[in-house]
C-alpha cells in the first residue's frame, strides 16, 4: 500500500510545444548542428485549453511540413492531448508535443484505491523504420505522471512551462513520483491505438488519503523525419483505471476535486481539431500525388 504525503497548493495548466529543424544527417536524434527554423511554444499554468500550429514557410526545402499541439482538461478534468508531425523533403525534423497537469484531491472520508488509464489513438502515420530517427521515420513518447503535490517540480519562471520534465524509462526514480505509466515507439503504419495504465512506485496499489492532493502530468511527443508522419489528433485520452472496479470509481467520481475546471468541447475548438486533421490529409495527398 502506498500512501500519499500532505497535500500542496492547487496548481494546474497546459502547454504546446512545436518545432522544425533542419536534418540532413543519416541518423541523428539531435540533428547535430542543425539549425532550428521555427519554434512555437505556448501555454503555462492556469490554462485549461491551448493549441497551437506550426507550418514551414512557403518557398523552403522544408515546404510542406507543419506540427501541432494541443491539450485541455476535459471530462472529469483529466487532460486530453493532441499533436501531429509532418517532415516534408529530406532536411526536415517536426516535432508536435503538448501536455498538461492537473492537480487532484481526494475529498473522501477513508483513504481509496487510485489509478489512470491512457488510450492513444493515432489516425495515420508512415511505415517507419525500425530505427525512427531515419528518413521516413516517426516516432512517439507518452507518459502519464503522477506527483506528490508538495514535489510537483513547477517552474514559475518557465511561462510556457513546456521544460518541466522529461520521458524517463524509469520514471519512478523521480524524487516525488508516486506512480506512472508510459510508452514509446514507432509508427507502423496507418491507424493503430496503445493502451497504457499507471503502476504505483513502490509495492502495492497507490492509494489516495483523506485531504491528499496529487498532481497528475500527462505529456505526449511525435517526431517526424525527412518524409514521415505521424497523426494523433484523434487524442491521448486519460481516464480513471477502470481496473479499480465499479465501486471505486463511483466513490472517486464523487470524491476528487480538481484544481482546474474541466472545459467544454465548444464548436470552435472542434473546428480547430478538424482543421489540424484537414491539413494534414491534403499534406499527405499532395505528397502521395508527388511520388
């Protein structure tokens, strides 16, 4: 059993990060000594909503590829990412991330079972090879954190808010990670959706106490190189773990507060997510005619 320490002030936000480089290189994580063409960042905290695009100006080599970024808190106020990534040509590298964090409160009587649950569903992407960093590769990194929330390691001097922390393999070596899941690969091809659920740090099932607060990170990362795609913007949903049972979840339904209100999913922001999918499909359609 893994209890919970003393509850921290609220906090909550989201945040986008797209970016293109160049990328010229035969294989390269950092495309060493690239240079960054564009570069967007928004968001921080106390924003339940933001989104954002990034397209390579017209007339470039890298013409053509574009990223995007977007995240809210939805539902209960759990977040709800969205990110897509297109290299055009064959000195490009996008980048399409976003995240968001939420801190929760469990307002019950007696301490309750707790855990997440992460669907990803990717619309389309490029048969990547093995190797993702490759010409036509795409690749992705997913994690869902779960903080204590006198340890949450929030930067008030980092608006964006976008450098907070990282894909870790081992993430529960983290001074104040309480539990966690992740997942990372390349794109097979197509449309395919990953399942992923957080395990508690430590033995047994992590357990929320009266008054204890948490707070809840869900970070997603696509990457695009030299002609490869990715399209998340069907989402990275996280959810209560419906592996906690019926009654749990009911009593957490009722018993959790959220820092952040939840939004609703209004025309414009449907529009907007739409539109991310719109362009990409005549992206990939031109390409497609091109070849």
């Amino acid at each position: 059993m893994c209890a919970l320490p003393a509850a921290a002030a609220p906090t909550f936000g989201t945040a986008t990060n797209t970016s293109l480089r160049r990328c010229n290189v035969t294989l390269s994580s950092n495309c060493p000594g690239a240079v960054t063409l564009k570069a967007v960042r928004q968001g921080g905290p106390g924003r339940n909503r933001i989104s954002s695009t990034l397209i390579a100006d017209a007339g470039t080599a890298q013409e053509g590829s574009y990223a995007t970024g977007a995240a809210e808190l939805r539902g209960l106020g759990l977040p709800v990412i969205r990110a897509s990534a297109y290299a055009a040509g064959t000195d490009s590298r996008l980048v399409g991330s976003a995240q968001a964090w939420q801190t929760i409160t469990w307002g019950g009587t007696a301490a309750t079972d707790f855990g997440l649950a992460g669907n990803l569903h990717f619309a389309d992407s490029s048969v990547s090879p093995v190797n993702g960093l490759a010409a036509g590769g795409a690749s992705y990194t997913a994690y869902i954190y779960i903080w204590d929330a006198a340890q949450f390691p929030i930067d008030p001097d980092d608006p964006p808010f976008f450098d907070l922390v990282g894909f870790d393999t081992d993430p529960c070596r983290l001074s104040g990670m309480l539990g966690a899941a992740t997942s990372a690969g390349t794109t097979p091809g197509g449309e395919f959706e990953i399942g992923i659920a957080t395990s508690a740090c430590g033995d047994g099932q992590l357990q929320l106490n009266p008054g204890q607060s948490i707070v809840v990170q869900t970070n997603f990362n696509l990457f695009a190189n030299r002609g490869g795609f990715i399209d998340a913007t069907q989402t990275f949903t996280t959810a209560l773990d419906p592996a906690l049972g019926q009654a749990t979840l009911n009593g957490l339904s009722q018993g959790l507060a959220f820092a952040g209100s939840a939004v609703p999913e209004s025309a414009s922001w449907a529009m907007l997510i739409a539109g991310f999918g719109l362009t990409g499909a005549a992206t990939r359609r031109r390409r497609h005619q091109i070849a």
